[in-house]
C-alpha cells in the first residue's frame, strides 16, 4: 500500500495539494505505517462504509460471477463445479459487454479550482 500511494502520488506530484484517496477497510489499508505514509505524501486517506460492495469493483465482479456460476445451478460433483468456475474465468472475455459497464473506472477526479 505505501508503494502504491507513493505511485499515486508520483501521477499527481503538486504536493501542495491535498489528494484524496478511498479505501476498503482491509487491515493493510488501516495500518499505521500506510497512515503515516499517507500523511508525508500529503494524501488524506478515506474509508468506505463497512459494507459497501457497489464502491468495491471486484465486489461487483464477484456479484456477477456468482450470477453467471452459482445462482439456480446445481453441480453434481466438485469437479463440475472446479471445470464451471475456471472456464468463466478461462472465458471472461466474452462477458466484456456486460462487465463494461459494471466495472467501469470511471471514478470521479475532483479537482480543486
């Protein structure tokens, strides 16, 4: 996570200004070494609600999985199951129309004027 915000701040180096960065609450997220680097960077770090999975892109890759995998479908054997889950992954490609849109990073940049 330090590195990553230390890239982050490299893509935005006025370090006159403030960015703002929106996290999960994962326990590498929180860490006291993450904050203290947040704060020499000059990044304010925010965190999500709890439970919040339409901010969290891959809980929405896992909503979709689960829709195209599991839901209403019943696996004789594990190995039905183990073939069905590597060849959605094997095949995600041909769910890019329908991913397109429920995983878009399309975040906002707020800029300060």
């Amino acid at each position: 996570m330090k590195v990553f915000l230390g890239e982050i701040r490299k893509e935005y180096p006025d370090h006159g200004k403030s960015l703002h960065v929106f996290l999960d609450n994962a326990r590498y997220n929180r860490a006291y070494s993450v904050q203290e680097k947040a704060e020499l960077l000059n990044i304010t770090l925010h965190y999500l609600p709890p439970y919040s999975p339409n901010l969290n892109l891959i809980e929405r890759l896992w909503k979709f999985f689960k829709k195209k995998v599991v839901k209403n479908r019943y696996y004789e054997t594990f190995d039905e199951f183990s073939d069905a889950i590597i060849a959605f992954f094997h095949g995600i490609g041909s769910h890019d129309r329908e991913l397109e849109t429920l995983l878009t990073l399309k975040f906002e940049i707020i800029l300060e004027s």
